[in-house]
C-alpha cells in the first residue's frame, strides 16, 4: 500500500513540474516594461541592462526572467538588476530582570529585545528576524476590581469589603510594587433595564432593603497602593437592583479600558477583575431601551460616573477586545459556577483573559485571582498592529524544552517561568508596492505587556539603476522617453521599443508592409504582433521557447528531435536548426563521432567485425549482432570451435589428427598433469573454460584465452574417461527384483482371498440367524407317501 502511494505521490509530482514548466514563470508572464514593474512581479525576477541584449523581434519584456534564464539567454551577470531585502536592527537593549534590592522603574525594565527594526521588502522575498521575550522578576502589577453591585450580589460585597489588604499582603510574594482599585456597575438606567418610577429610582430595591439608586459604572477608588482606603472606600459601598438578569458589565469594561487617567493606569502589568453571578449585555440589545448609536469607544466619566449609557449602546465583544489590547489590560473574569460556560466562551474570544469560579459569597477571590495572574504571566502571545496592504506575517514559536509551533500556535507560549527566555521567529512578506509608496511602521507587542517592537517597513519599488536614467534620451526616438536600465521607458502616448511610435499611429497599412516578409501576407509570419512597423514576437508559454528573428520566422523549438529530445539533446536549436555540440553532427545532433562506445572488451572497436558509425557498431559480417558486434546466434561456442584443434594438438586425436599442423597452429599449447592447475578465471583477461568430450566419451578440459594477439590454450594431460559398467550386478538385481516382485504379486493375492472369504463366512452367519424355520427341520424335504381320499366313502 506505502509503495502505491508513493508511486502516485511521485507521478502527481512528475506532472506537476511538467505543468509548470509549460506555463512558465510569473517572471515573463508579466509582460514588464520596466525594472520597476519586473522587480515588483516576484523575488526571482530579475532585468538585463545589457543594451544589446535583445535580440531582432524581443519585446521589452524579454528582459524581464528569471536570474538563472537571463544568464543563459546571454545576459551578462553583472548587467542583472535583482535588489534584495534587508533587516536592520535600530535598537537593540538586551533583556533584563528586575531584582527586588535594585531600584528600578517599569520603564528601565526590558522584557523583549530587539526593540526597533527597519526592512526594506522586495515583492515576494520574505524578511526574517528574531525577537527574543524574557519574564523579568517582581515586575509592578496594577489591579482594578470591578464589581457587579446589584442585588444578588449582597453577601458577596460584604467579602470584598477587606479585600484591599488582604490581596495586598498575598501580592508582596509577587511584586513589590502593587496597587488597587475599585469600580462597581449595575445596569443602563433606562427601561426596561431598571424601573424608572420615581420610588424605585430612590431605591430599587423592595421597602424592607436599603438600596442605593441605580447606576450604570462608577470609579470608586483610583489606582492606589493604599489597601486601607480600599477597604474603607468598598465598606461604605451600597448594593443597587435592576429588572432583568443580564447587567451592564460590558459598559463599564469599556470605560476601564479608555479612562486610563480616571482610573491611573500605568505602564505596567495591567489587570482587570471583572466579579459578576450574571450574564452580560452586548451591542444590540439597547434597541430594547431605544438606544441605538454604537458604543463609541471614548471615555465618558464625569465626576467617577460613567454618563452616556443612555445614549451609547452596549459595546460589541470585537470592540472590547480591540480595546482591551490597545491598552494591554488583561481580564480576570470572576463568576459563579452557573455562568462557567458562558464566560469561557467569551474568553475564548478575548486574547490573554482567564476565568475562576467564584464562589456564592465570594469568599474565595484572593485565591482565584492569584491562580489567574499566574497563569496569565505564564503565557506569552504576540499580537501585530493593522499590516499594510499586501503585507503578510508569520511567527515560529521557540518555546521551553525545545518545543517549536507554527501558524496561530507560532505567536505563543506558555508555562513561562520567571526568567525562562523564549523566542519566536518572524517573517514579514510584501506582495507589491504600496500604492503611495512610502513607508509604513508596524508594532508587535507581547499581549498584557507595555512594551513592543517597532518596525519601519521601506518599499523596494525601483531599481538602482532607475536613478541614473536619461530624460528625453536620444537613444528613445528623439528624446521621447528616458533611457533607464538599458531600455527605454517611453513618455505618455509613446510606444514601441525605443519610443519610435505614438499610440495613435499604431496600426497602419504602411507600417504592416514593414512586418511582412518577401512580401507575403502574413504579418510577422503570424508569430507576432506589428508594432510601430516593428514585429514584436509572441511569448510562449514555456519560457525556454521563444520567437525570434526580423519577422518572427525564426524559433528555438522547431528543430528536428531525437529520443523525444531536441537537437537529441546534444546541440542548440537556432532559427529551426540544430548546432550540434563538438562531437556531434546530423539534423538532431543524434551521430556521435566518439568512437568509445564501439569499443569492446577486447579493446577492438566493434571487435574487428564491423565499423562504428555514429557511436553506433554496424556489423559487416551479417552473423554478428550486439552493441560491439560480440554476438553470434548461429557460431558455436569458443569450446565447441577449437575441440578438434585442442584434441589433435594434444592428443593426436579427433577429426583433424591428420591436418592438425595446417588447421591449428594459430594457439600456444601448454599441458598441465591436474585440472587445479588450470589458470583461474580472475588471473587473466578473456579466460574461457572448457569441458569437451571425444569419442570415446572420455572428457578432456582445456581452456583458451587471448591477449596481445596471441591466443593460449592449457591442457589437462589425462582426459576422464568413465568405467564400463559391471554386468554381473547388475544380472543379480535384475533377477532378484523379478524374484520380489513375483512374491509381492503373490502375497496380495492371498491377502485379497483371505478378505473375501472372511466377508463369505460372514454373510452367511448373518443369514443363518435370520432364519424362521425350526433348526430340527429341512425346509426343501418333501414325503415319498401320497394320500388320497375318497369323497364318496362313508366309512363302512
């Protein structure tokens, strides 16, 4: 089965390069006019500023290739125009720790190197650098603790109320440099969100609850290290109502979020508890209350209350998460068992936010937030600003224990430690120029942290050799376009290859008659297109193929073949005929003049029994075949062929004992007492061994080999002759083999008798019991005496 798909894996690979080549590549599909234009179609694509590079019928374009066919279309290396990208490094502070015993503030801290980059991008060639994030130790931590206030959130306010220096005195593991805030929501206050009869806006509670009047968010307490006045502040905190179960939670995330200064924000670790036992709000639903105007995403506190929730509808998620990013706020979600699997989902939505249980009283906050900070701290995602257009990114994570991911799973890593380095590698990809052209800067940010790496991106939208262009050159037709990269780019309305033409004089019969050949009709041999009286030649799909020549009579691929390859793979096809390669000739190249490939084993071009043409041996002697003429179906074998000479020469025996000194002194002989003193077939070049028998059956072995046109036959003194056969034994075992044979024959055929009788004897024992007369009597015994009586006798 593994061998059937790799068999396909491989054809469908096969059929793909041979698709490709056919189509050939962007390169000259683009049809550029320029170096500018070439540079921006792909990495690979480079312009030949060779002057004379084009030849008679080439458009513009032509300059336009791949590096590697330009050079063998005969472009000078050094004349290819193919710039590069670059990445240089602008700031490079490398990554620190913060130590509890140093002083230092969050802006000398370095968590992630470089920190500000430069790229100059070519369309298609991806720049690569590497960014390197370490987790410093005791780094300043800002926590805001907001608070859904409404009613069935009463016991939990009354756990919150020491929570100030509660949280302080756990965080002192942490960081040394902690501060606290509060904020509470409840619900936008219109209806059907509250009731807005005026007892129930005094207090919306039922009359036996002292309530306070419903709100939308308030800051209670900025930023603060002071954890006494958090206490103090969240004890005089009164519980509010609403009608529906859904609260206005989104539009007080929104307000943390953007009221950086209300709040006091720093440049730090910046996390947001969001305590709740209910569902959420979102975009949309304050159509209920005849809110319809978006959430605008700006700050709108006055006096610590937030006062636009009955103009501004809910915010959407994407809009908090885009918020949420924008100011590096990571979000602890804090909410009862009931509502798990709502905020999960919604965390999956919202990059680096976690989720705990809290329990009915919230009794078990100090400890669900310390779990959700760790695991927030220990997970490090990158994040990039809107990219150019055209522009692409991608990240490979190297993370702990030499784990590496890529795609979505490339941008992080988790289970970071305090001092643990991780890296990730970044690719940045043009597809073109940006249509203004200039530059563009880019950030990438590690999310939930202050810092980010900056990244200019510069544009490779021209060539060097742009800058040293001739305005109004005179080698473009009398100045009508500027001379730039060995062609001419032509002024508007002017066409042609130098220029020579004006886009309203392109199509004339006067200018036609110039692109027909000896007169003929058809205009550029019908493989081009006139233009400015000029043939242009048509472009092939395969860029290998092109047309060429004043009229475009002339190609590169109509040329004679051989072995399915052109020229027979062994010449150039110039103007539909083969220039064969040294050592070859013929219309497709396919005659070699090397005349190695006749030469046989022996050293003998086509061992002396033929003449090499064309690398090729033709035998002269027709019973002769095989690549050097070493084949002879109907000869007989180098034994068989020289037996009667080797016999008459060493034994004086066989047919030509009487002719033996005419026929066969072409060999030297040499007899030897043992076939062990035979020449082994690896001490000498063409060694044959031989076994022949004569006519007494006897065998004799010999064996024959050539070298330095002589040839050398050693022979075994003794032939092998066979014993004749000893005819007594083999008289007695014939007699005894008949004797055995009789006694077999006659034992089986006692042995059958015995079988039959027994089976006899045996039928008739079973008849005898079956019987139903008495034993005493014979059944077939019949009286000698006949009595009659008389009817008419009346016994007197």
């Amino acid at each position: 089965m593994e061998v059937k798909v790799m068999l396909i894996a491989a054809l469908l690979g096969l059929f793909s390069l041979c698709t490709a080549q056919l189509d050939g590549n962007d390169c000259t599909k683009a049809s550029a006019q320029s170096c500018g234009e070439c540079i921006q179609v792909g990495e690979k694509c480079g312009w030949c500023t060779f002057e004379n590079f084009l030849k008679q019928g080439e458009s513009k374009s032509t300059r336009c290739d791949e590096v590697e066919a330009l050079i063998k279309k005969g472009c000078p290396n050094g004349t290819i125009e193919n710039p590069r990208g670059s990445v240089t490094v602008n700031q490079n502070k490398p990554v620190t720790n913060r130590k509890k015993d140093v002083a230092q503030t969050a802006d000398q801290i370095t968590q992630i190197q470089p920190q500000k980059l430069t790229l100059n991008l070519r369309a298609g060639e991806p720049q690569k650098f590497s960014l390197t994030f370490k987790r410093a130790e005791d780094y300043p931590i800002d926590l805001y603790y907001l608070m859904d206030l409404s009613f069935s959130m009463k016991d939990d306010l009354e756990n919150v109320k020491n929570l100030g220096t509660d949280l302080m005195k756990e965080m002192q593991t942490i960081t040394s440099d902690f501060r606290i805030g509060f904020g509470s929501f409840v619900e936008k206050t219109v209806m059907p969100y509250i009731s807005t009869t005026p007892a129930k806006l005094l207090n919306p509670c039922t009359a036996d609850q002292n309530c306070t009047s419903p709100f939308s968010y308030k800051n209670v307490l900025k930023l603060t290290k002071n954890g006494a006045e958090f206490n103090k502040l969240v004890s005089k905190q009164q519980i509010s109502g609403n009608l529906d179960s859904p609260e206005g939670g989104f539009d007080a995330i929104m307000q943390v979020a953007v009221c950086g200064e209300q709040i006091g924000w720093r440049n730090v670790t910046r996390l947001l508890v969001f305590s709740t036992d209910a569902g959420f709000h979102f975009a949309g639903d304050g159509k209920l209350g005849g809110i319809v105007l978006p959430n605008d995403g700006k700050c709108h506190l006055k006096d610590n209350m937030y006062t636009m929730s009955h103009y501004y509808d809910y915010p959407s998620i994407a809009h908090l998460v885009q918020k949420l990013s924008d100011n590096n706020i990571q979000t602890i979600f804090a909410v009862t068992e009931e509502f798990q699997s709502v905020y999960k989902e919604l965390k999956n939505l919202i990059p680096k936010s976690a989720v705990g249980t809290l329990s009915s009283n919230s009794s078990n906050v100090i400890k669900l937030i310390i779990d959700a900070y760790n695991s927030l701290s220990s997970e490090v995602i990158l994040e990039n600003s809107k990219l150019p257009e055209g522009v692409s990114i991608s990240y490979v994570s190297h993370c702990k224990n030499g784990v590496s991911e890529t795609g979505d799973n490339g941008r992080k890593c988790s289970n970071i430690s305090i001092g643990d380095e991780v890296s990730f590698d970044v690719a940045i990809t043009a597809k073109g120029c940006p249509s203004h052209g200039k530059s563009e800067t880019i950030k990438i940010k590690p999310l939930g942290f202050n810092e980010e790496v900056v990244i200019v991106l510069n544009f490779i939208c021209e060539c060097e050799c742009h800058n040293n262009g001739v305005a109004n050159s005179d080698k473009c037709h009398f100045g009508n376009g500027t001379f730039e990269c060995g062609a001419c780019r032509c002024n508007e309305g002017r066409i042609g290859r130098v220029c020579e033409c004006s886009k309203d004089d392109v199509r004339t019969e006067d200018l036609d008659a110039n692109c027909r050949m000896d007169n003929g009709t058809d205009i550029c041999s019908n493989n081009g297109d006139c233009i400015c009286g000029t043939c242009e030649c048509k472009k092939r799909d395969n860029p290998e193929e092109r047309y060429e020549g004043k009229f475009c009579e002339c190609d590169n691929f109509n040329c004679d073949r051989s072995n399915n390859k052109l020229c027979g793979g062994h010449g150039q096809c110039v103007c539909r005929v083969c220039v064969c390669d040294t050592n070859y000739t013929g219309s497709a190249c396919d005659c070699s003049l090397d005349t190695q490939s006749c030469v046989a084993s022996n050293g003998q071009i086509c061992n002396g029994r033929g003449t090499c043409e064309c690398g090729v041996c033709k035998c002269t002697d027709q019973k002769f075949q095989g690549p050097t003429c070493e084949i002879c179906p109907t000869c007989p074998g180098v034994c068989t062929e020289h037996k009667a000479c080797v016999q008459c020469r060493a034994f004086q025996t066989g047919e030509f004992k009487d002719t033996c000194q005419e026929k066969c002194s072409y060999f030297s002989l040499a007899i030897v007492d043992k076939k062990e003193d035979l020449p082994q077939p690896n001490s000498q070049p063409y060694l044959t061994h031989c076994k022949e028998r004569d006519a007494n059956d006897c065998w004799f072995f010999f064996t024959y080999s050539t070298g330095n046109d002589t040839v050398q036959v050693y022979v075994v003194k003794d032939p092998e002759c066979p014993a004749g056969p000893d005819i007594i034994p083999i008289v007695a075992g014939l007699v005894a083999g008949i004797v055995l044979i009789g006694l077999a024959l006659l034992l089986i055929w006692k042995l059958l008798m015995i079988i039959h009788d027994r089976r006899e004897f045996a039928k008739f024992e079973k008849e005898k019991m079956n019987a139903k007369w008495d034993a005493g009597e014979n059944p077939i015994y019949k009286s000698a005496v006949t009595t009659v009586v008389n009817p008419k006798y009346e016994g007197k």
